[in-house]
C-alpha cells in the first residue's frame, strides 16, 4: 500500500507540473539542399568544394539523381543490372542551417537511407563512412556544430560501382532525412521497443523497453513516464517510475502497461495505437519519443500454417523492390499508398521487401494499411552474385562491385540497425536474412544433385532433388569448402537477429532447399521459405516435418496458389512480384527492366492481376481477355468443337510473365478470336451483342481459365457470373476511332506542403466515351506553376521515353502524369491536349498545409 501511495504520488506530481517539451523540432531538414555530380576523393578537394558557388543545383529530398536521366542503348554493357540509364559517379549534397544548441543540448542528424557508400562532413569535419545504401544511420553533429553561425552539412554519395546489385537502385540521399535535438539525458533514436507478449480479447499486457542515456557529467534522477493513446487521441494507460542514471551511461528500463478490451491489429482493421515516452525532471519534460504500435498476436505452425490473432489464414504475398517507375528510388509516400492500395484491392495482404529493409515510411504504410510484412536484411553474404544475371560471380568488374565487400566488417552494425529502426512496425511478421544465397555458394548447389551431374536429365524447376537426403549429406561432407560456410554465416545472422528481437520468426528465401535443409543454414531458420520450389513442399513437409516452411518467391499462376490451397502446412506465398521494377532485364532493348509484376510501371493492373484477384477475393470478380485465336494458347478442338488449350499441361509450369492477352474487342469482321475470362464465379455465361455464346463452369477448366471462341463481331461482349447465388456482369465493348483523351484524378485536394502527390490518368475515349485500348497518341499535359511534376509514364515495359516530361505516347490507349504540391495555394487545372483530338482537363484544390503543432500534436497522439 505505501508503494501504491508513493506511485500515486509521484504521477500526480509529474502529471501535474510537466510542461510541454521546450525545445522545437527543426525545420523540415528534407528542404533547401544543393547537389552537384562531381569527382572528389581526397580531404582537400573537400574543403575546396565548401567554399564554390557555382555548379550546385537545388534539390530537396528525398532525391534520386539517375532516374532524370535518359534510357541509352550505350549503357548495354550493365543494362541488366541498371535498366539502360547510366547511374555512376559520386555526388555531392549540402546544406546550410543555424542551430543555437544551449549547453543542455545535443544534436543528432538521421538517415533513413542514402544510396550509396555515403561519407557525411560538418563543417569539414568528417563524421563517418556508411556504405549500405538500405540501413538508416545517424550521426552527433554536437562536438563540431558552430555556435551562433552558420553550419556546412556536406554528404557524399560514391555510386562509382553503378552495377552493383541485380536491380535498378537509383543513387543519392534517396530516404527522408531528419535532425533531432535533445537534452543530454534523453531517449537515443530507436530508443523504445513496444511489445504485445500476452494478448487476449480482454486484456493485453503491452511491455515498453525505454533506453536513456545521460550525457551529463554527474548522475541523474528522473522520472520515466509513459502514455498509450487510442487513435482518438484519448489516453488508455499510463505509468510513471522515478528512476537514475550514472553520468556517461546507456540503460534500458522496461515498464509493463495494461490495455482493457484492446483493439487488434489486423489484416481488414489495422488499428493502430500510440505510445509517449517522456524523462520528466523538476516537473518539466526534457526528452520524449512516440510512435506508433499495434495489438496483435501471429504464430506458425508446421502443420496447419499461419495464425493472425488465433485466426489461421493464407499470406497472399508479393514481392516489391524499392523503385516506383517514373520516380526511381525517392518514391513520395502518396505513391507508394496508391500502388499498395491497388495491390489490396487485389486481394494482397502481405509484402516481403525484397531483397533489402524498406524505408520507415513504407513501414508506416504497411502499419496503416494492414499489409504483413517480411523485412529482408541481404541478398548477398560473404561471396558476390553476378549483377547482370542471378547465382554466382562469372566475372569480376569495378562496376558490379556490391555489398559484399562491406558485408565482413558492417553486416552485424546493419542488421541490427535496421531492426531498431524497425521492430515497432506491428505490419512486421518475419526477419528475412537472405535471398537466394545458396548460389553463391559452389558447395551447397553441387551437393544437390542438380548441378554437374552427369546423370540428371530433369528440368531443376519441376523435378524433385536427383540425389537422396543421405546422398546429399554426404556431398556435402565431401565436397570442398570455401573460405566463408553458409551455414556458419546463417547461425551469425540468426544469433544477431535474435538478440534484438525474439517475438518474430527468421527466415530466409532459398533456391536449393534440399540442400539449406540438411546445413546449419536451414536448421538455424525458423522458417525455410522455398523459392521456386513449390513442387518440393510435400518433400520438405515429409523428411523435415517440425520445421515451418511456405513459399517465399513464387510465380503469379494459378498453378501456385493451387499448390498452397490443397496443402494446410504450406501458410503462404510471396508471389515474383507485385509491380514491374527496372533492372533485371532478360529481353533485348528497348525492355528496360522485369515485367513479372501484377501491376506495370505505371502502377496499371495486368491481366496477372486480375486471375490473382479472382483467387484471393471473395467478391465476385471477372475479367475479359481476348486475342486472335492464332496467337493464343488456344485452339478449337476438331472433335468437339469446343475451345481447349493448345498444351493441356503447359498451365502447370507457367513462368513469370502472363501469356499475351488484350484487354480490348477490337479486331477485324471475322477473325477467330479467343476469349479467355479470369473469373471466381461458378458459372459464367458469354452474351454477343444479346446473343448467348453459352453457359460454362468454371469446375469444366482445370486451369481456372473460361475459354470461348468466336469469329469477331463488333459491339458489346458481356460476361454474366453467378457466385453465391449473386449475379455479376463485367462488359467488353468494341470502340471506335479516338475523338478525345479523358481525364481521371486519384486526389482533387492537395496539401501545398511538398509531398503530397496526385495522380492524373489520361486515356482516349471514342465518341460515346468508351476507352480505346488498341489505338496510341501522343499526349502533352499542360501543368501550372504550383504544382511540381514528378513524371510520365505509360507502363509498358518497353517505354524508354525520359520520365521527366510533360508529354508521352500512351499504351493500351493510356498514359500516367505524377504531380507533387508546392508551396503555392489556390485552384489550379491540369490539362492534356491530343492533336486533333478533344482535350481535358481536370481542377486540384491545394490548401494550406496543417499547422506544425498540430502535425506534431497528432504525431503524439495529442
């Protein structure tokens, strides 16, 4: 009872007297920077380049410097690393600011990511070496910050080795940036860790880790409070625990909060609480942290799959690289929301961030928008992979040198960074340290049996492991190791993740996993994702059956997504992937990057996609493909008249890319064309022009796939489903010449704030509004002053035209125009104009930004 009285006493009198925390948050530390490409290695040319005028573009964060530039057939050479754009060369940021920091004080500068081999200078003094372009890092600027004067903040950015990953990865200061000012007893950033250990519907018990630090020459009391917020702003728990700190020293303090009837986080209500951390000291707050966090309990199962909050269901997954197309690797968080929400209509529900740690502000999407998460570390070890194509090193070159030079010295620094960054996202489920690493080991792929095996004639995507689980074990005793075991390196990695965090499982992609298994690689995982290798989940689940394992990479086919529903062990896929990304090309010029993805370039849906949505979604969904019967993958059986595939098997080893398909009805009078419908309904029946073409089941196609043909017919094309008992109707109709180009806008209202991001779609339309998919123009978008033009794209994957440009030849009859507010207010019109075609146009309203404390107020949960 005395302790209650004291606790009692102590939080009245902290409740009581604190004040808001004094010192303010500097300006938005992602404006007024300077950049220029220029090659400068040495101290002296540094401060040389301090004091030039002249040469410095401004920019304003974050910032891409290598999608401005111009798809070349020139940069052949490493084009399937880069997509054609030409991205070498160090450059240079910088900016000015004043910060009159009082004794008391300290400040930090943060990184979410700068791509890469970044080197950060203040004032000439240099700070440190980062060369991870995927960790965020940060820096004390305190020890050389000038007092009352202006300071000189330089970063570095060495992209010399431009191909120096399988992908497009852009180069610069790419992530938000941010300065941090504290008082000497404060919360370090990624100071607090938030856990749910024990959740029930009733009561969750949330468990908050606070560091403090106390750069005080003399030891400190202070009071240690916390507060959780619901997303209304209304306190739900609280607590406070007076507390001390020895001068110069790091301490973690742990406090349990409890939280009556919580709302859970979930896949269809991501509900989302807030926490407030303050060291209180004589009634003032001198340092605080907050963030948000949410409420939810997962586990898997080797045997019956995954669990969100005691609920089993399927991961319907894709894989994402870090680009967004027109606007490289600086992506506005607008864009990615868009590009995600049309993923979630599809049915999505997780992302594994491949093959590297997203940014905190995708992060924060995916906490918003209920997407699971699997956070990947590396996608190379100690050994390198060949950039311009997959497995191992052929070839040494300057351009292609990676990560895996750093990873030796830095691999432990980034992993643990990141998951401090990190670990209070609840979108998060796994840690993924790594991507396909068995290539680059020659042990572990020969040990197999599929490699260099004289008496293997199989195909390695479809066939199961040539040698037994015993044959293997013994290749992998006698074959030579190299300098570097993966399995070694796998415990490392999985020993460093483990101690930041024990609440998430470890799992890696692998591309031998008949092989990862039988290492210390895959019995130091918790999960064993198969990449590719759907056809040895039964082997997997038969000789390993206590381990976890699920699909980690996968192709968007039916036949996939069969494998996983007829198999309750298997929890679910990461289906290769989610949107087209530049880089890893694998056709000839002009295709500038992979076209694998459910959605194009320009964020557009494909046909991929919709066969997806039909499988991941309960709502009645269908979509009309057609195509000239010659073309197809159909044919009409002579026997029975009926339309059946020319190769009835070829649907179970679908590749990446969707066979070619329109999504239009405009061909010539009597050409035979196939009609195929991506369809959940049961039963589908085809009208042409009012006349029925006939009732099918989707039960009569094994491929999931409704087939018709028919010579063509202008007009309209209906497809009537029944699903449930309910009646759906989805129609294709034949357009005639283009008479106008039609505007559509995801956001009529913009913040004048420099981040906000609207979207404009331009597609022609005939003369009673239909959509000419099989016609192109040329499109020129007129833009005013108060709006910032991000780019134009069209989507296909071919389209080499430089993104920024206010004019674009369409594809499919359409074209893509991004626009970012300003700092300019009022309503503005966006128009595009078509040569001899009907223009138009379309309004934004662009409003006063919120007010800074009332941006910082809802931060806080205020």
């Amino acid at each position: 009872m005395k302790n209650l009285f004291y606790i009692i006493g102590v939080m009245l009198m902290i409740g009581c007297t604190a004040t808001p925390y004094t010192v303010m948050e500097p300006k938005d530390f992602n404006f007024d920077w300077e950049f220029q490409l220029k090659e400068i290695h040495d101290s002296t040319g540094v401060l040389t380049m301090m004091q030039e005028a002249n040469g410095w573009e401004e920019v304003r964060l974050p910032h891409d410097w290598v999608i401005g530039g111009e798809y070349d057939l020139a940069n052949k050479e490493f084009a399937p690393a880069t997509g054609y754009i030409y991205g070498g060369g160090i450059g240079w940021y910088r900016k000015t600011f004043t910060l009159n920091l009082e004794d008391h004080q300290k400040a930090t500068i943060l990184f979410d990511g700068v791509y890469n081999n970044s080197e950060v200078y203040l004032n000439g003094h240099r700070l440190g070496f980062h060369p991870y372009g995927y960790s965020p890092f940060y820096y004390d600027l305190t020890p050389y910050l000038l007092k009352g004067e202006e300071n000189l903040l330089m970063v570095k950015v060495d992209h010399s080795s431009y191909a120096d990953s399988r992908w497009y990865t852009g180069a610069g200061i790419y992530r938000n940036v941010s300065l941090k000012v504290t008082d000497k007893l404060h919360i370090p950033i990624w100071g607090a860790f938030v856990q749910t250990p024990e959740v029930t519907d009733e009561l969750v018990q949330v468990a908050v880790a606070t560091t403090v630090r106390n750069d005080y020459k003399e030891e400190k009391t202070f009071g240690l409070k916390t507060q959780l917020f619901d997303q209304n702003g209304k306190e739900v728990a609280v607590t406070v625990d007076q507390l001390n700190i020895a001068a110069g020293k790091e301490k973690s303090f742990t406090q349990k909060l409890s939280l009556e009837n919580p709302r859970l986080w979930g896949i269809e209500a991501p509900h989302l609480y807030k926490y407030r951390i303050s060291l209180v000291v004589n009634g003032n707050s001198v340092s605080d942290d907050s963030g948000n966090f949410g409420v939810r309990s997962f586990r898997f199962d080797p045997d019956s799959g995954f669990y969100l909050n005691g609920e089993n269901r399927k991961i319907k997954g894709v894989c994402l690289h870090h680009d967004a197309g027109l606007v490289g690797t600086a992506v506005p968080k607008d864009v990615w929301r868009r590009r995600l929400q049309i993923l979630k209509e599809g049915g999505c529900n997780a992302i594994r961030i491949a093959h590297n740690p997203g940014s905190s502000e995708f992060l924060d999407l995916c906490d918003e928008m209920g997407f699971l998460v699997q956070d990947e570390f590396f996608d190379e070890w100690d050994n390198p992979k060949d950039k311009r194509w997959n497995q191992k090193q052929k070839s040494a070159h300057s351009e292609t040198e990676g990560y895996g030079n750093y990873f030796q010295e830095y691999a432990e620094q980034d992993l643990k960074s990141v998951m401090l960054a990190h670990r209070n996202h609840p979108s998060i489920i796994q840690w993924s340290i790594g991507n396909e690493i068995e290539w680059t080991y020659p042990r572990t792929s020969a040990a197999t049996g599929f490699f260099n095996n004289m008496n293997w004639k199989g195909n390695y995507f479809w066939s199961e492991p040539p040698f037994s689980r015993e044959e293997i074990q013994k290749q992998l005793e006698i074959l030579p190791k190299g300098i570097y075991d993966i399995g070694t390196t796998a415990e490392k990695l999985v020993k460093w993740t483990k101690e930041m965090d024990t609440s998430r499982p470890v799992v890696a992609n692998c591309i031998l996993p008949s092989a990862s298994h039988e290492t210390a690689y895959g019995k130091s995982l918790d999960i064993v994702g198969y990449s590719y290798r759907r056809v040895l989940y039964d082997y997997g689940h038969e000789n390993y059956p206590e381990k976890v394992i699920m699909g980690t990479e996968n192709l968007a086919q039916y036949h996939e997504w069969k494998a996983i529903m007829e198999r309750p062990f298997i929890a679910g896929t990461f289906l290769w992937t989610g949107i087209n990304y530049l880089g890893e090309i694998r056709g000839e010029w002009p295709v500038k990057g992979n076209n694998a993805g459910l959605l194009d370039f320009a964020g557009f849906t494909k046909p991929s996609y919709h066969m997806m949505k039909t499988l991941w979604n309960d709502e009645p969904h269908t979509y009309i493909a057609t195509q000239l019967l010659e073309k197809s993958l159909n044919k009409i059986d002579p026997r029975t008249g009926e339309v059946v595939a020319k190769n009835p098997e070829a649907w179970k080893q679908a590749l990446w890319e969707w066979h070619d398909v329109n999504n239009h009805w405009n061909y010539i009078d009597g050409e035979m064309i196939s009609v195929e419908l991506y369809s959940n309904c049961e039963e589908v029946e085809l009208m042409l022009n009012g006349r029925s073409l006939g009732k099918k089941q989707l039960a009569d196609f094994e491929d999931h796939i409704y087939k018709w043909a028919m010579p063509f017919e202008a007009g309209k094309l209906t497809a009537i489903g029944v699903k449930d008992g309910v009646r759906t109707e989805t129609v294709l109709q034949t357009a005639g010449e283009p008479v106008a180009v039609k505007l559509s806008i995801d956001r009529e209202v913009l913040e004048a704030n420099h981040y906000d991001v609207a979207h404009v779609v331009a597609q022609l339309v005939d003369a009673q509004g239909i959509p000419v998919k099989n016609q192109e123009r040329r499109i020129q978008f007129q833009v005013p002053e108060g709006l910032r033009v991000l780019g134009v794209d069209n989507g296909a994957v071919d389209n080499v035209q430089p993104h920024l440009a206010t004019s674009i030849t369409t594809s499919n009859g359409k074209a893509l125009l991004a626009l970012q507010s300003k700092g300019v207010k009022g309503k503005v019109d966006v128009t595009a104009k078509v040569e001899k075609l009907l223009e138009d146009r379309v309004f934004i309203q662009l409003q006063d930004p919120k007010p800074e404390g009332q941006v910082y107020a809802e931060a806080k949960g205020l």
